[in-house]
C-alpha cells in the first residue's frame, strides 16, 4: 500500500465512472461548450472521445478503467478514514458512491419535514429521509479496522495493477520505515471496506455517513446531489489552481503566476439573453423593457432545473461564498455555485472574502446557479438563443446558461444591489469607481465599460476604494465588491503599472493570448477578444484601502464618457442641470468586446451610465443622485476619455492617457476650478482654455478638429441631436432646466429624422428558430439626417467576431448598437 496517499489531491482524480452511468444527461442538440465543458469531465478525456457533451456511458474503455482504477488504488481505502475525510472532504465523499440507504445512527439527526422545501421533496420522493450527519473527527467509533488487521478478501487476478496487499521492493521500504515510527503510522490509519467490492473498486465502497452543513443546504435548497457530485466548498487558490489546470483546457500558470483561462465562445456579457423573473414581490418595481425582459416564474424554473442537472453531472462542483458591500449595514450574502474553478476563483477575487468563522454558517442571501458550460434549451418559451442569464428578485438566485464568460456574474449581483439598495434601503447604487485623496476627499468616476474607470481610479497619488460598483448611502460611499475586473488589451507595465503589478498569482486572466514558451502574456494581442481581462484582489492594488468605504461623500462626480466621434471635449464642469441632463443621457461609445457582438466602437446612451445593470426605472437613480449632489455640494465634471482631434473613423486619436491624468491631477488639486473657462457650442459646455500637463488646443474640440470647420459643425451638430431626440423619453419627468442643460441645435426638418440611438430594435417574444431575436427593421438612418449606421444585429448566440488587433485601435465606423439602450 503507497504511504504518500495522502498527498494527491483526490479533487485531481477521476471519479466512479459508475456515476456516470445514471443516465441523468440530457444531450444537447447543438453544444458550444466551451473548454471548461470540453475539458470537465474525466471520463471523456480519458477515453478519448472528441464528444463535447458525453452520452452516458455504462462502460468505459479499457484505457479509463486502467486509469480509473489505478487512481483508486493510488488513493486507496484510506480515503474512508475519518483523518483523510477531513483532509479531502468534497471528493473523499464523493469518492465513495453510490450511497446504500444506511441505517440511522446516533450520530445523525431526522431534519423535519417542514424543513425541507419544495424541491428538495421532489427530489427526495423516492428516496430515504434526510439526515444531517454530525461529524465528529475525534471520535473512532465509527472507524473501520486498520488494513493490517482485516485481509481483503477479493481475488483480483485478472487486476492489471499490483495487489495493494503484495508490498513491492519500495514499497517494502516505505513499509519498514513507518512502521519503525509508532502505531499512528499511516499503515495503521488505512481502514478496509468490505461493502460491493468490484474489481474496478478493489476497495469496496462505504456509505458515508456525514454531510457538512453546505452540503444539506444545497442539497434542500436546489437538490445539488452530493450522492453523485463532489461539492468543494470554499477552496483555497492553490486548490482552484490545480483544478482549472487539470479540467479546464488551455489553462495555464503565466510567467507572473497569474491563472490563464477561457470563456469559451462568449467572451463579453449577453446583455440581450438576460431576463427578470416577472413575479409579485417586484413586478411594479422592476424597469420592464429591451434592458429587464421578462421571464416567466415557469419558465424560470425550466431554466433553473436545467442548470441544477448540468451541475449535477459534474464530477465537482465549486462553492464560493462572499459578501457584496464592504459596508455591513447594508452587505448582501452570496453564493456562487458553478462548474468551473476558473469561475470559482473568479468570484473568490470579485466577493468580498469572509473570515474563516464568517464562512462557517455562512447563509447566502442570494445564490448564483453558474452552469454556463451548458446551453439554455432555445425552444423553451422566451428563449432566444441558447444563453440564458436570468435573476429571480423572489427566489433570490441567479441562473446562468450558455455562457462562460466570468463577468455575467460580478454583473449580475450589481443587478441585484441596483435593485436591493434603492427599494430596501434608500441607498444609490452607481456604476462607478471611486478613490480618495490625502485629505479624505472622494472621487467617483461614473462610466459604461471600457470608458476608464478601472484605469484612472488606480492613481499613485489616491487611494483606491473599488474600480466599478459603489454604493452612497447616508454615511458614505463602500464598494460592492472584494476585487477588480481591469481590460487587458494594451496593458503596460508604464502605463499602468498598479494594474500590470496586480496580475500575479491568485489573479485570473481571462482570454488573453500568451507565449507557450515563456509564459509571458502579449497583451496586445486581441486574436481571442478586445475584451481580454483580469480579475485580482483589490488588495493587490497597492494603495487600496482595506476596508473600501470612506465615510466621506463625494467631494468629485467624474462623468465618464468614450466619445468615439471626438466631439466631447476633453473636461468640462458642469453645473448641476447639467449634470443630471448627461447622467440621464449616459452618452458614451461601447468600447468592442464586452458586449456580445459589439467589434467597434458603437454610439449609445446608456442611462446613468449603467443602463443594462438598471433594475429600476433611470429616473429613480438619478433623482437620488440630484439629491445627494445637492445635499453634498459635491462638483461635478464630464471627463470624455474617447477621441479628439477627429471621430476614431475620421483620423481622430484616443486622448492619451497621461492627458486625461493630467486633468484629474488638475481637478484633485483644485487648479483647474481656478482658470478661465469658454463656452463650447451647442452643447453650452463650460470648457477651460488651459490645464497643466495638457496642450491647451487639445481642450476645445473646435481648436483640435483636423479635418476643417464644415466637418466640425456637422459632426457637432449630428451628436446634439442624437443627444436632444434621446432626452425626448425622459422629458415628462425632467425639470425645465434639465431639459434646457442639453445640446441647443436648430432643429431642422432633417434632425427630426435623427433616430434614437438609444431606441433599442423591437424585440418579438416568439422564439426565432435561429436563435436570434427577430429585430424589426431600423428607421432609415444614415446619410441624409447623420444618423449612425444601424447594422444587424449579431446572433446572440453567436460568438464575438474575432478580430486582428490592428483594428481595435483605429475602430472605424461607430455603428449603432443593435442593443443600444443596454
Ligand atoms: N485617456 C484614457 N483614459 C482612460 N483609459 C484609456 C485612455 N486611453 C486609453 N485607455 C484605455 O481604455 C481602457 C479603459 O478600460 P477600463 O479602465 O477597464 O474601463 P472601465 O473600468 O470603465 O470598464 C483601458 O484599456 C485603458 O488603457
Ligand atoms: C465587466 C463589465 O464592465 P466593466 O468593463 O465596467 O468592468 C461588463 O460590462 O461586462
């Protein structure tokens, strides 16, 4: 018998393939999985099968069950030891399936009827009771008889490895040496099992008679199997580390020992998949339309069952559990249950991480199914492809299907807190990063993705509070979450260098490409996506402040905007109408890659900034807003970070990064409140005539224009109107100076035509047979009035174009987004 037993981690080894003989898959049609569906499951690599999605098989081939079987034996009856059991948990109870009712014990506890939900006895109707199993390491009692003092009685000649009782030469040694060490020794810990002793399971198997608390609950809440599926709850980096490099494809340690992993086919959110469980408790809150499209409590639990299944196949499944709020007045509880360590690990880096005994009744609040690796059904109704991203304000969880990629899930508990704080607390969630100078003074920087948030909120000079979700409340502003989520293309260690350093071990890349030899990732390559990331700690930003509150209101609101037509000027103050005109409007370009088919910068007005996060009607965020700004007298400012000099298709630049620093430099030392300031035409921008660090033409779109003074106004004129035929919807519960804070453009007839960049193409409910949802066609747009392009839209389900790198920075044409208002 090997002594070293107990240092391979069973969580690495192929589990009963028995279990895969249950015949619990349903096999899908059309599979995308992606490589952590590809790579999951043991068996299939094992025998050498290309199939994504693997039948059931009741048989292995012969190649798995020499492997399969060696591993036990490598793993041996020792497993069944209550000291092993501790050591390896999850996989030692997963290891020892199927579970033969066993009769009760002392030890065990009959939970009441009452106890148990809905679910959990549909599961459970024709099976045993439940128990609780204490666990008691201390105690022997129930400890089968040390190896050396029971034979095993099963001949196994035909067994292609040793005899685990015949001690070969080293093992002879091994054998000498511990049992010159004392009765303790590993030889004596090793127990027997005489139960349904096969030649595949020369050990036997042995109920297990304990169940954690974190198993029973899963178990009774969503009828996770811990009879068929090893659950790991909580694992530690380095576990999750093995596991992803082990199951997952393409997973690798980079050269700075950061995890490398891929989403597979998705590798941007699926803003047009996701859904709200329509259903009495938040029916009349919720901000029904293309953003929160409903989805029926029916249909939900399709959905739901669907996942649990998946999960239910694996041969592990992770448990991470964390809070979102640094403030624990208001903190949520979260759990996340996935498939894959790479989304483990993830969550582990995005949630705040409790305390050991935090952790240890740890009770979510709300709970994300992540069972992405497999697709929704897309002839369920309301399906429209087969990604499905759905949040129940009821039930509070969260299922996912069909999609891969991590950021759906930090996104979706920010869906929750847009919901939660305003209708529970009072309390204004914003889209936003935030950090605070020497003197306690706070920043935040509102922002859709890709606008700078992340990038200009890790400042040497200040310290950081989050990089994208916060909360103000009454007594402050707290991040929402535990880490940050920074883009990695054209990452450098000179540009920004709090982000290049963050990336090490414990932070998961996502996507990127990398040299196979060196292990050093090129991030500027974009063969994968544009939206290449990384997710690490917020702790691995230097300067960050643990905890990540600040008990002062913000003293800066940055409006953050990535004008991708150049016409914005680089800062302008604003007053308070004003203000609340651009949060309303939230006019940015979506920056490619993190949205689902988005390849090019895209005009859009995405309200508040955050307009596919918006659980709530816009104009509820932005009147708290109002108020806090009032209250607090905070200054306000529209930072665009996107082009100047010209439109990105026009010969425009990307305002360099060390400008847009120089700005902020001035607003945080309150030089630049000092100089002298112009009017900016049409959109009656205050802008100033100089900043230092920054060539002064570059502040006033009209001096930086290069292509001459035709093509200014036009252009300048074309975004006025988009911005005045968008504010049309907001106008019945906006004041007459908000209104009025918006662009002044002559309306000719033909800016009447200008559509609304932010009107999203009607969507049909019926399910369309390819997947996608059937969008009307577009008003004629272009051309005549100006108006962006609006191009087809992508298939949801369809992969993001893949695109050479050289044409991420120069994006040409903005194009309407198919789903611009989310
Ligand atoms: N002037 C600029 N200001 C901010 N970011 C810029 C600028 N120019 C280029 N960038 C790049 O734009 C991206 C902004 O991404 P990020 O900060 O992650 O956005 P967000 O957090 O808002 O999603 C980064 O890759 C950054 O390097
Ligand atoms: C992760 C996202 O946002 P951000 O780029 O702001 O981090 C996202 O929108 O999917």
């Amino acid at each position: 018998m090997p002594t070293s037993t107990f240092r391979i981690s069973p969580m690495l080894l192929p589990r009963s393939p028995v279990l895969f003989s249950a015949g619990c898959f349903r096999r899908p049609r059309s599979p995308a999985p992606g490589p952590g569906a590809a790579a999951d499951s043991p068996i299939r690599r094992f025998a050498g099968s290309a199939t994504a999605f693997p039948r059931p098989r009741p048989l292995l081939t012969s190649s798995a069950c020499l492997l399969l079987t060696n591993q036990r034996a490598a793993m041996g009856a020792n497993l069944s030891t209550p000291a092993a059991r501790a050591l390896t948990a999850p996989s030692s109870a997963s290891l020892l399936r199927p579970l033969p009712p066993s009769p009760p014990s002392k030890s065990r506890i009959q939970l009441q009827t009452s106890q148990t939900n809905q679910h959990h006895q549909r599961h459970r109707q024709n099976r045993n009771p439940i128990y609780v199993y204490t666990r008691n390491l201390s105690s022997t009692a129930d400890m089968a008889p040390p190896l050396n003092n029971a034979a095993d009685p099963v001949e196994r000649s035909s067994s292609p490895y040793p005899d685990p009782r015949q001690i070969g030469p080293k093992s002879k040694i091994l054998a000498a040496r511990t049992s010159n060490y004392h009765s303790t020794s590993l030889r004596n810990m090793v127990t027997i099992n005489t139960v349904n002793k096969t030649a595949l399971h020369p050990g036997g198997v042995q109920p297990v008679r304990e169940h954690t608390e974190l198993e029973e609950e899963l178990h009774q809440t969503a009828d996770i199997d811990y009879d068929r599926v090893a659950i790991v709850p909580n694992p530690s980096v380095a576990a999750l580390y093995e596991d992803a490099l082990v199951y997952e494809t393409g997973s690798a340690i980079t050269s700075t020992g950061a995890l490398t992993a891929y989403s597979g086919a998705k590798t941007g959110r699926s803003p047009l998949d996701k859904r709200i469980v329509k259903e009495p408790s938040s029916e009349n809150e919720i901000w029904w339309g293309p953003v929160n499209k409903p989805m029926t409590p029916e249909v939900w639990r399709i959905n739901r069952e669907r996942a649990i299944d998946y999960l239910n196949t694996r041969n592990r499944i992770y448990v991470v559990d964390g809070f979102a709020g640094w403030d624990e007045k208001y903190r949520i509880k979260v759990r996340v249950v996935c498939a894959r360590a790479y989304h483990a690990l993830f969550m582990r880096n995005m949630l705040i991480r409790p305390n050991r005994s935090e952790l240890e009744h740890f009770h979510p609040d709300y709970t994300i199914y992540n069972a992405g690796s497999f697709p929704a059904n897309r002839y369920t109704e309301g399906m429209t492809s087969g990604t499905s991203v759905a949040i129940n304000f009821a039930e509070k969880e969260m299922v996912i299907l069909g999609t891969e990629y991590a950021g759906e899930m930090k996104k979706g508990v920010f869906t929750v807190l847009f919901y939660e704080m305003p209708v529970k607390h009072n309390v204004l969630t914003l889209h936003s990063s935030a950090n605070e100078g020497k003197n306690g003074d706070v920043t935040v920087f509102f922002g859709l993705s890709g606008t700078g948030k992340t990038t200009l909120s890790a400042d040497p000079n200040r310290a950081l509070i989050g990089d994208d979700e916060h909360c103000w409340t009454e007594r402050g502003v707290f991040n929402i979450e535990g880490g940050c989520y920074a883009k990695c293309l054209g990452l450098s260690a000179e540009k920004e260098p709090d982000i290049f350093n963050a990336i090490k071990f414990g932070s998961v890349l996502e996507n990127v490409v990398f040299n196979v030899e060196t292990r050093d990732v090129d991030f500027d390559d974009a063969t994968l996506t544009e939206n290449t990331r990384c997710a690490y700690p917020i702790e691995y930003i230097q300067n960050a402040k643990i905890p990540c509150i600040s008990e002062n209101h913000p003293t800066n609101i940055i409006l953050l905007t990535c004008d991708a037509r150049g016409v914005l000027p680089p800062i302008s103050k604003l007053n308070s109408a004003q203000t609340m005109f651009h949060f309303i409007s939230g006019y940015t370009s979506k920056m490619a890659g993190t949205e689902d088919g988005v390849t090019e910068p895209q005009a859009t007005f995405s309200s508040c900034f955050a307009q596919p996060f918006l659980a709530l009607h816009p104009m509820r965020y932005a009147k708290m807003l109002a108020e806090k700004i009032e209250q607090h007298k905070a200054n306000a400012w529209l930072l665009n970070t996107g082009w100047v000099g010209a439109g990105a298709s026009t010969g425009g630049k990307r305002c360099p990064l060390k400008y847009t620093r120089a700005i902020l430099d001035g607003i945080h030392s309150g030089e630049l409140a000092k100089v002298e300031y112009e009017n900016y035409e049409t959109f009656n921008l205050a802008v100033p005539k100089t900043c230092p660090g920054v060539p002064s033409e570059l502040l006033n779109p009209r001096n930086a224009w290069t292509a001459g003074n035709d093509s200014f106004r036009q252009e300048v004129t074309k975004l006025g109107g988009l911005f005045v035929e968008n504010f049309k919807k907001y106008a019945d519960e906006a004041t007459a100076d908000v209104i009025k804070a918006g662009p002044e453009i002559n309306v000719g007839p033909e800016i009447k035509d200008v559509p609304e960049t932010n009107a999203s193409p009607e969507i049909k409910a019926a399910p369309e047979t390819n997947g996608g949802p059937e969008i009307k066609a577009a008003p004629e747009t272009n051309e005549t009035n100006g108006g962006p392009e609006i191009k087809a839209v992508p298939e949801t389900n369809g992969g993001p174009e893949i695109k050479a790198s050289s044409e991420i920075n120069g994006g040409s044409e903005i194009k309407a987004s198919p789903e611009t208002n989310v």
